[in-house]
C-alpha cells in the first residue's frame, strides 16, 4: 500500500516535471518570436546598457520591462502583429484610458473616435 502511493507519488512530481519543462520551452519559444518580431520592425525601445551585459542578458531585461508595462504586455497575435497596449493621460482630469490591446496595424484615430464618439 505505501509503495504504491509512494510510486503514484513519484509518478506524479515526474508528470509535473514534464509539464513545467512544456510550459517553459513555450513561453521560452514566444519570448524569442517576440524578439526576432521587434528586430525585424527596426524599432528602438528605449534601455539603458549594462556593463557586461550579454544579449541575451539584455533580451531578458527588454523582455521584462514589456511585460511589467500592463497587464496585457506587449504580443504577438495570431497574424505575427505586434500588439500593445496603450495608455491615454488626461493630466488636467487626473485620469486615464487603457487601450488593452491595440495592434500595429490599427490606426490609433479609429481607437480616439470610437472612445470619444458624441
């Protein structure tokens, strides 16, 4: 009897295991598409140089100073567009808007006039 909830134990730590190393090669291959979508944009997001800092050190800090940005960090859709989100201040109201998703290929106006329709 212990040696059977001792192997069903094992078995499961081994099935968790696996499941962690899965989601970590996943999200490991979406950082790294990402990545390889910001480069090929040319686009220059702003991040200060480390001393012997490695690029890969480097990819790591872009990656988590997009994500700590919003709740929805910046993405990848399903058409390889990059999404981001966007955020309206309004300093004479002490207020703000969230555009929680708003993809390259939108035009921002269509966001504005939809937002501020009479």
């Amino acid at each position: 009897q212990m040696k059977v909830k001792a192997l069903q134990k094992i078995k499961e730590e081994e099935r968790n295991e696996r499941k962690r190393a899965a989601q970590e090669m996943k999200e490991r291959r979406k950082n790294a598409k990402l990545l390889e979508a910001l480069r090929q944009r040319n686009l220059n997001l702003y991040l200060p140089d480390e001393e012997d800092e490695t690029a890969e050190e480097r990819d790591t800090r872009l990656l988590e100073s997009l994500k700590c940005s919003s709740h929805n960090p910046v993405s990848l859709n399903e058409e390889s567009q990059l999404v981001w989100p966007v955020r309206l201040l309004y300093p004479e109201h002490a207020t703000s808007d969230l555009i929680q998703q708003c993809s390259e290929v939108h035009c921002l106006s269509d966001h504005l006039s939809y937002m501020f329709s009479a």
